[in-house]
C-alpha cells in the first residue's frame, strides 16, 4: 500500500537534480555498483542526473507531498525489469517510500509485458533485504561454501577426468549445462536464469578455465576455475544424479588436481541453490562451510 501523500512519476530533470544532490555514491550504487562510480567524480555529478541515468533506464520520482523524496532507475530485459537504483532521501527513509516505488515496479512491468523483477541488494543492507522480502522477492543463488585448509582433499579420482573447453565448443556447453543447473536446481525461475540473468550467472566468467566434468563413462557437468586473490574458486554445474554423491566429489578432485599447488582457500559455487542445498552436507564434512554472497540477486515473479 501506497505511503499517504507518495506518487511515483516519470523524473522531470529539475526535480531529479535537486534530489540527487542529496544523494552521495553509495546511495546510488547499493543495487549497481557502476551507479555509484559516476556520481563519485565531481564534474559528472550534476550531469548524471540528465544524461547518464537515462541511458541505463527510466527514472522514476517518488513525490512525497508533492516534493521529490525517492529515486528509482528500470532497465527492460528479455523477461524481466531490473531495478537498478532505490535510493530514498536521507531525512525521509523508514516511511515505507522504497516499498512504494517497488509496488509501483511491479505494476510498471507488469504492464509492459514483463513475468519478472529482480535487482541485486548488498547482502549487509539489512534493511534493503528485508524489504525486498516483505514485498515477495526471494533469494537466488544466495551462498557458496569456502574451505580454508591448506591441505588437499581426502577424496579420490575414481574413474574422473576433465577436458579442458575453448571457443565456440566452451560457449555451447556453458550455455548448455547452465540451462541444466536452472531447470534442475531452481525451476522456480529457471527461464529467468538462462535469459535475464545470463550475463549475472556468467560475469566472472573471464580470465580463468573452463573443464568438461566426466564420470566415466558420462559426460556430467563443468567446471569454471578462476584465481582471486588469496584464493582459487571453483563453479561447478552438475547433472542432479551426481548431487551429495561420491562422484561429485571424484570430479571436483580432478579439477583440483589440474591446479599447480594446493590453494589455501577454496571456494566452490553451485550452478543452483538446490544443488547447494543437497550438497552441502557432503562438503562440510570435508572442512567446507556456507559463505553469503556480498551481493544477493534478488527475484520476484509477477505473472
């Protein structure tokens, strides 16, 4: 329900410069990190609000007795709008303006043919998450577990193997085995996850190497393995037969016996939240624990 006195409008320029000002980067950067980058260099501050906001989406105001009191920024996808800024005056927060201009979101899409809305919250925005919460959104891919040991994996190969993956073959079965993990491990928005949120699923995708996973004699899954610093990650898309099974930790320690030395810290990220959820008593035991992203995509469906 609306808060009394609060419309949300399409953003004249006069009043979006006079409530950007109010607005410092973080407040603009919460759901998109570049947001925040713009607003952070003094000769672009005040064209952001004319210029550079407008290429991303629309802007929309929220009027609160008339007086512009919130921002919010939409970019039309395939399937989904993704909210890309929220951000509500300082000395106005905590009157329910964010949940209005998310309602007004919802209807905004719903009326250009959208089934989807999602935005990515910082998972330490309390407020933001339980906001998103309260208005129906729920977590995707919210966690990955991570091992800090410097010892290697008491698991065997047993009948494993990788192929490594380059060009257009690597493209084909990333696209492939990503399709897998949604239908399988989150079917509640597994259309979303192949279109809309391709490029999320895909962003770190750059730098590192990409295995076909083999459980002889089947082809099973594939592995993305990245360097970070202090650290080594590994993404895994599995066939669900392998879940929380032996043979998922056989593949896993093939991957890892590609890699030059043991890393001290190692992350593993699941191509769903059901794989996660059905593995993770495995990977505990071996020393693994969950780990909250820094950003949680946040999903709602609205048709």
């Amino acid at each position: 329900m609306p808060t009394i006195g609060s419309q949300v409008v399409p953003a004249r320029l006069v009043e979006l410069q006079r409530l950007i000002k109010q607005f410092d980067a973080a407040d603009l950067s919460a759901l998109d990190e570049s947001l925040g980058e713009w607003v952070s260099r003094p000769l672009i501050r005040e064209m952001v609000a004319g210029m550079a906001l407008s290429l991303v989406g629309s802007v929309y105001l929220c009027m609160l007795n008339f007086e512009p009191a919130g921002l919010m920024l939409i970019e039309r996808g395939q399937l989904a709008a993704r909210i890309r800024a929220l951000a509500v005056a300082p000395d106005l927060r905590r009157r329910g303006l964010a949940r209005t201009m998310l309602e007004t979101a919802e209807a905004l899409a719903r009326q250009a043919g959208l089934g989807w809305l999602w935005m990515t919250v910082p998972a330490d925005n309390l407020p933001a998450t339980r906001c998103a919460l309260v208005c129906g959104y729920q977590r995707y891919r919210p966690q990955f577990m991570r091992r800090q040991l410097p010892q290697s994996l008491p698991v065997r190969v047993e009948r494993a193997y990788i192929e490594r993956l380059i060009g257009r073959e690597a493209d084909q079965q990333l696209r492939h085995w990503l399709g897998v993990a949604a239908r399988q491990g989150d079917p509640w928005c597994s259309d979303l996850a192949q279109a809309d949120l391709f490029a999320w699923n895909t962003a770190k995708l750059d730098g590192g190497v990409l295995y076909l996973l083999v459980s002889a004699p089947d082809e099973v899954g594939l592995a993305y393995v990245r360097e970070e610093p202090s650290r080594r990650v590994v993404t895994l898309w599995l066939d669900r037969a392998l879940w929380n099974t032996p043979r998922e930790l056989h593949v896993l320690k093939a991957v890892l016996n590609a890699l030059a030395d043991v890393p001290a810290m190692l992350d593993v990220e699941f191509g769903s939240s059901g794989h996660l959820r059905a593995a993770a008593p495995s990977y505990k035991a071996l020393g693994f624990r969950p780990v909250l992203r820094d950003r949680v995509v946040m999903v709602k469906k609205i048709k």
